[in-house]
C-alpha cells in the first residue's frame, strides 16, 4: 500500500518511510492511496468479534509489510484496555476513545505507532 500527502505532495511513500518520518515533508498528514474494500461477510460478523479482531480485519489490510503473527501481537499490546462502543439512539453508535491509558483518542493511534516502532528496532538491531 502506499500512501500520500494531504497537501498533495508528488511522491508516495510505502508504510516503513510514513511511520518513521509521522508527518509528511510538505506538512501534510499521510492518507492512503485506496481505501481498500472489506467483504460484506466481515460486517455481518462484526456482532461476534471482540475490538481486536475486528483491528486486526481491517489494519491487516493497509500494512501487509507487517505479518499477521506480528501484527495481531502489536494490536492486542497496543489495544489491551476497554473499548467500549456505546448506544445513542437506535442505529448510532459512539467508540469511546478516552478509556486508555492517557484518556484520550491519541491513545489508539500512538501506542500502535510505538510498538510497531519498537518491533521495527528489534528487527534492525538483530539483523
């Protein structure tokens, strides 16, 4: 998968070069280049899955440079406190984003940026 400025910069950039610069050079946040699709079935069985796997379903589908052993390691890491999806009225739903460590949304993205970032290290320093 590759990724883009949202300021429209030329260049794509693959997953290892957006994790490790955060921001784009021209300032910009990194969007990528296609939304992939997910299969009707996966949302009939969202009711039976707990958050992690539904995470990992989706994530799995944006970073194939990361194995799935790996990657479903890092998500239960970085996800390991209550996520609690909460009922507003009939048919809409709110993800409460302020249950994790810090309480706050940041929560979700910078602990799975941090243990990528630390699985990555290890990789480097064994090789």
């Amino acid at each position: 998968m590759r990724f883009h400025s949202t300021n429209k910069i030329s260049k794509n950039f693959r997953l290892p070069e957006v994790l490790s610069l955060g921001l784009a050079p021209d300032g910009g946040l990194f969007m990528p280049d296609r939304f992939p699709k997910l299969q009707a079935s996966f949302f009939k069985k969202i009711p039976t899955l707990d958050f992690n796997k539904i995470a990992f379903e989706v994530i799995k589908k944006y970073v194939k440079e990361i194995p799935a052993k790996e990657l479903k390691r890092i998500i239960s890491e970085a996800f390991n406190f209550p996520i609690p999806l909460k009922l507003i009225e009939k048919d809409l739903y709110i993800l409460e984003l302020f249950h994790g460590p810090t309480m706050a949304f940041k929560d979700f993205g910078a602990r799975f940026l941090a243990r990528d970032k630390k699985r990555r290290s290890v990789k480097v320093m064994s090789d």
